[in-house]
C-alpha cells in the first residue's frame, strides 16, 4: 500500500518522483498563453500535448501571502489564518506584517512530508515569505533576496551564490524570479529533493501587459528552467497567487479611490481605520495600491450605514461586513475589519492621498487583490486523472492535484 500523509483533512500520495510545485506570482492565464503563441514558451506548447491546463480560482484577497500560504497548506485562510500580506491586530493596537509564523494556524503540506522523511526544498523571491513557507519545515528554504545570508543552521544550506553561479539579485528585478528557478534547476541536480516549491515575485507583471516584449522575454526564461526540470523527470505544476490587471484610466493616471479619505470626510477624522492588506516592504512598483481594503470602526459607527456608503463610491465592486465577506472569501474573522470594500477591475483602493507615494511608479499602475484578479493558471506536465466534472478547483489544489492525480 502506498504510504500517504495526511495535512490538514486531506490525503496526499507519496511522489513517486520529484514534484516541483511553482507559484509564478501576478501570473493571469494570459501571460502564458500569449507567450506560447509568440514562441516564447516552446517547451511548454510541448508540455501540454500530454500535460493540463486549467483555469481555476485563487484566494480573495488575492495578494501574495494569504495564496502562498494556501498552496502550501491546502486550504483556505479561514482555516490557515493569513488573510493578508498585513493587517490590524486589535490585541495589540498596531499594523503589523503577517510574516511571522506565530500568525499561521495550521501546519503547512511541506513540513509534513518532510517529517515523514521526504527530502523538501523551498526557494522563495523575497524573504517576507521565508519564514512563513519553511515554518517546522525540516529542509532547505531560503530567499533570493537574501541569497548571500543563507546558512546551515537557519536554511539547511550555505554557499548558495556558489552553487547558484549567479550574483545577488536587487529585489526589484526580473532577476529575482530567475535566480529562484536557477536555484530549484541546481538544487535538482544536486539534491534531488522529493518536493520543491518555488515562489516568484511580480515585478515583471507590475509593469509589463501579456504579450508584451518584456513579458515574453520572462516567460521564455522561465520556459528555459521548466524545460530543465522536466528533462530531469520532475512532475510540475504551475499555478499563480493571484492575476494581474492595468488599474488604470484613459489618461494613463492611476484610478484610485482613498478610501480613508472618503470615510473622514464623510463621518469625522478618527471613526475608521482603512487597512490595505497589500503592504508589504516592497511597494515601489505598487505604491500599497490594491483592489482590496478592509475597515474598522469605532464603536457606535453604524456597520450597515458605511457598507452601503462605501458601495456607492464609483468604483467599488463589492462592499460586505465582517461576516458576510468571511463567508464569501473564506477569511477568518478575527483577522477582517468590520467592513470589507473590493474595488472593480480597473480600479484599486488607497487610504489618503498624503499617505501615498506614486513617485517610484514608472510604468502605469498594474495591480491586484480584487475578485477581478482571481482567475489563475493550473498547469501540469503531465496528464491529470479526472478529479470530478463538478469540482471547483483553487490553486491550493496544486498538491493535491500533483500527488493525487498526476502521479
């Protein structure tokens, strides 16, 4: 009988070869599929032949934390408890960065395997990921970022640019995402783990549209490393944390609606409190501009009156209170505002204009976190056995999918 471990209510098959799981952050079907039909992804116009594709939802908000963290737990933020990159802990009256493991509620499906004895590597972009994807993880897992700081005690791994053969990427950089697959290329070489994970970063889809030049170009990088794991005789799937879309209008300016702004206007300076879970340390190629906020009120402000203010701010596409957003998103409540404000497709959501800084933006504003982002890539190199007619399929079912299913 085949030996199988159990994370989180759900059975995952031992690999029976090595799985190589890889979130390509911001990355909307389009990108894909524009590349392929400008050549620039020959080995996966190859892979598919035989392979999967599909379109399937990722996490709302769709930013990167709450979707890494599900893909590697398999289940929602409900359950996993990172419902954004940031957030407001009451407890403790301040905004902090949910980068800490001591925010994560369950156990993640990488260190699983690896308690179980399977060889386990995570290489992630950034290291605001780092300690949350190798928590209890008994197995390499390091950042491109800090490439250069990774040791034996704390990464399971030292001489990383060594190996590698490449130099310390800047974090705003197509080369941070190509430093991550070079590495998983190397690691396979010489390590042959039974499960890798791989996580990119988005500043190439901030910036550049599908089917553009620049966008093609790291596409057709990433085909290379792919084309590389696969002639090792890795299984792959390629999902994404969340899409990407332009957020703005005819004039190339960035539609914004500065919703802490709105609020004081509308009931007094200090009743409200606007939160943007996309906050992260990186917001150059963002501005903390994302199409997801949500709101806490003091006490006495009527919940009902300031959803259906909000909802009638051009703009805005969907505005629910704390229970009902956690029942359609499945977030936990205890991490969620009173109110939860998502902005339409072409529009993103900032607190006030003073608190903003658009002077970093070089290219027109590319952003995510709405419901208009959420439609995302999952692709496997190898045939997937029916997993139900009726199943909605996420992208933390890429595990599932590859051990289950593709094996």
């Amino acid at each position: 009988m085949l030996k199988t471990v159990t994370v989180n209510g759900r059975n995952y098959a031992w690999p029976k070869q090595p799985v190589v799981v890889v979130c390509i952050d911001g990355s909307e079907p389009d990108y894909t599929q524009k590349a392929m039909d400008a050549g620039a992804m020959p080995w996966l116009a190859r892979a598919l032949t035989r392979g999967s594709e599909r379109v399937v939802d990722c996490v709302i908000p769709s930013f990167t934390n709450p979707n890494n963290l599900s893909i590697v737990t398999g289940v929602s933020p409900a359950v996993h408890g990172i419902s954004g990159n940031y957030f407001y802990d009451r407890d403790a009256d301040a905004e902090v960065m949910m980068n800490d493991p001591r925010y994560l509620r369950c156990g993640t499906i990488l260190a699983a395997f690896s308690q179980a004895g399977a060889t386990v590597a995570v290489v992630t972009a950034k290291d605001k990921l780092r300690a949350l994807l190798g928590h209890r993880l008994e197995g390499i897992c390091f950042s491109a970022e800090k490439a250069d700081q990774a040791n034996e005690p704390e990464n399971r791994i030292a001489g990383v640019l060594d190996l590698v053969r490449r130099p310390l990427p800047t974090v705003y950089s197509a080369d941070l995402s190509e430093f991550v697959f070079a590495a998983g290329v190397k690691l396979m070489e010489t390590r042959r783990p039974d499960i890798l994970y791989l996580s990119t970063t988005d500043y190439i889809q901030h910036k550049h549209a599908p089917g553009t030049a620049q966008a093609n170009l790291f596409y057709a990088m990433m085909d290379r490393y792919l084309g590389a794991l696969d002639a090792m005789g890795a299984l792959i799937v390629l999902t994404a944390d969340h899409g990407m879309n332009s957020k703005t209008g005819a004039d190339g300016r960035p539609n914004v609606i500065y919703l802490q702004d709105a609020l004081d206007q509308r009931m007094g300076a200090r009743k409200s409190r606007v939160i943007l879970p996309i906050t992260d340390p990186y917001v150059v190629h963002h501005g903390a501009l994302g199409s997801f906020a949500t709101v806490y009120l003091d006490a006495g402000v009527d919940v009902a009156a300031t959803v259906a203010g909000i909802a009638g701010i051009p703009g805005m596409q969907k505005v629910l209170d704390r229970a009902a957003a956690c029942r359609a998103f499945e977030l936990p409540e205890d991490r969620i505002g009173d109110v939860v404000a998502v902005s339409s497709r072409h529009w993103v959501i900032g607190t006030s204009l003073s608190r903003h800084d658009l002077s970093g933006l070089d290219a027109p504003l590319r952003s995510h976190g709405g419901i208009s982002e959420q439609r995302v890539p999952l692709i496997v190199n190898r045939p997937v056995r029916e997993v139900g007619p009726n199943a909605r399929l996420r992208n933390f079912d890429a595990f599932h999918i590859a051990l289950n299913h593709a094996q």
